[in-house]
C-alpha cells in the first residue's frame, strides 16, 4: 500500500494510491465508505495510533476500487510525514565513499536534518549560488519509523518501520565549508583526556600535526529546500528487503548514478537499532539511510558531478519498489 499526504483545491489529506492507477481516494472517503468513522487527519496521527488504527486502513483498503478518486495531476504533494519530529541520517553509509577512510567506522555516524529542510514531490530545491557554493544531490531511502523504539535489537528493528520513501539528501559543501575550522593545540592539550579523541579518527602525520578538525553539518544538509521527499510513505510490507533495492538518479532524464542499497556499510535494521541507543525514536521519525554514490562512463564521480550552484536540472530519485521522487533546481537570490 502506498499512502501520501497531499493538498487538494487547499485542503491537506491523507490519500491511498489505487493500485495499477494515476488516482488516489482520500482516507478520509475509504473510512466513510466502510463506515469506520473519522479518519485519521495526518500520517503522523495514525502512526501514533498504531496497530488497531492500521487494521481499519486495511480493511477500508479493501473497497478502494468503488471509492471517489482524484486524478494525481490535482495534487499538490507534501513530505509524506510533514509534522516528523525528527530526521536522523546515516553519514558515509556506502562502502564506495569510504574507501580512503583513515579509520574504518566501527558504528553507524548520524547527523541531524531539521524538518523545516522538507519539500515535496514536485516542489523546487532553491540555490543561492554564491552563497551556496558547490552543492550535489544524495540519492536516499528514507524509513518511517511506526512505533516507539528505545535500545532495540537488530533482530527488532524492521518491525518497527512503517514504511519506506526517498530522499533527496541535498549537501553544500561552500555551507560546510563556512562551518568548518581546523585549530592547532600544543602537544600537552593533544595527549590530554578530551583532546586525544580529536586524534583517534584519522592518521596523524608525526608529532608535529596537531590540528584539531571540527565541522559542522547544520547549514550544509539543513537549509530550507535541502530535504525533498516522498512522493510516497510504501509500507513496510510491500518492501521484502531494504537492502537490496536498486537506486537511480536521474538529471534532465540522463542517469548520473545507479548503485544498490546492498552498498551499505550497515544494514538498515543496524542503523534503526543503532540509532535507539541515542535517540528515542517516535513514530513519523525518519532515518536516512544513506547515499547512492556509483557513477558510470559519463558521470564517474556519481551525484558529485552534478553541481547544482551551476546547473539547474530536474532530478529525479527512482528507487526499486518506491517510486520516483522529481523536483527541479532552480536559482534565487537573497531577498
């Protein structure tokens, strides 16, 4: 089952998409037909709800084929979780990317992406160029979490996904740039408690290299239009394995990239389990897994080849199983 949430003539929903159509029927319409009562307002609401509310979606499911559709052409998409409380993502997930690590990562990496970032399907991902400087795409599935997760096991963790979308995970390294500062300390500070941590993660090149590294993700993943999503929340039934699902991406229709979730470093039930030693994760939160990073012939560097502080293509994300995400680029100045 595929839901979305979506704005009609104005009005948000929650809509069900009709199988092997361009249609959908609001859930508010299914409920009402299988005289269930009120629907559930927003995805996040039957999240919350949980498996007795999922019961009655399933069973107004059954009578989508007689039910009042619209047309998709008179959506306006929205993220699919728009009130999410929270977006982790994996950092350097794929073993592509971490062929020249200094020190191979013993356990997922997370950072933080505010839900203000979100955009739907559809919607554009702007661009300061000047200010923005370099900036690429990251081609992503992104899981939903259904239920209340806190030290979980690996064994447990897919049993608590909702579902599955994706994920433009939009990065600018002049932002990055801006947020980064390297500091030299004397060599007491770097044999000190505290500070030797700064030296663990890398080489150090002799006794004299003793720059402390620090960069900061928050600009660089989390400006506004930095995070499209969706078109769909796919449940978790319909997906058999999220690690294995075949990822492309596209810019004005030419594939730049094409890599598989099999790439990861760490699975995505690792990552759910991971991450709820942290963080307690609540229904309507998401996880991004991490990027589909293989290139080909024309693009060999992948998604880091499409600059989009100098081009403005239409991107489209298509995932094995998930659909396709499209939003075009396009360049603003400051107001």
């Amino acid at each position: 089952m595929r839901l979305a949430s979506v704005a009609i003539a104005g009005t948000d929903h929650v809509v069900v998409a009709v199988p092997d159509q361009d249609r959908v029927v609001t859930l508010a319409d299914l409920y009402a037909k299988a005289g269930l009562g009120d629907a559930p307002a927003t995805v996040k609401t039957l999240l919350k709800a949980g498996a007795d509310e999922w019961a009655k979606v399933r069973q107004a499911y059954q009578g989508i084929a007689d039910a009042p559709s619209v047309s998709l052409d008179e959506l306006t998409w929205l993220p699919p979780v728009p009130d999410t409380g929270k977006i982790l993502c994996a950092a350097m997930n794929n073993s592509l990317l971490t062929r020249g690590a200094h020190v191979e990562a013993a356990a997922p990496m997370f950072f933080l992406k505010p839900p203000s970032a979100m955009v739907g399907h559809g919607d554009n991902i702007e661009i300061i160029p000047d200010d923005y400087g370099f900036t690429f795409p990251e081609l992503e599935v992104g899981v939903i979490i259904g239920r209340k997760a806190k030290n979980i096991s690996e064994d447990e963790a897919l049993d608590h996904v909702a579902g599955y979308t994706i994920v433009n995970d939009i990065t600018s390294q002049g932002l990055k740039r801006g947020d980064s500062i390297a500091v030299d300390v004397s060599r007491q500070q770097a044999d000190s408690p505290g500070y030797s941590e700064y030296f663990a993660w890398r080489r150090v090149n002799g006794p004299d290299d003793l720059a402390v590294y620090l960069t900061y993700h928050t600009r660089s993943k989390g400006t506004d239009t930095f995070g499209p999503m969706g078109p769909w929340l796919t449940t978790a039934d319909e997906i058999s394995n999220p690690d294995a699902l075949a990822v492309r991406g596209y810019a004005d229709g030419e594939v730049f990239a094409e890599d598989s979730t099999s790439a990861y470093s760490f699975t995505v039930a690792k990552l759910i389990s991971w991450a709820s030693r942290y963080f307690t994760l609540e229904p309507g939160d998401i996880i991004l897994t991490g990027t589909a990073a293989k290139g080909n012939e024309k693009f060999p560097r992948g998604h880091h080849e499409i600059d989009m502080s100098r081009m403005t293509p239409t991107i489209d994300i298509e995932i094995e199983g998930l659909g396709t995400l499209t939003n075009k680029v396009t360049h603003i100045t400051r107001a």
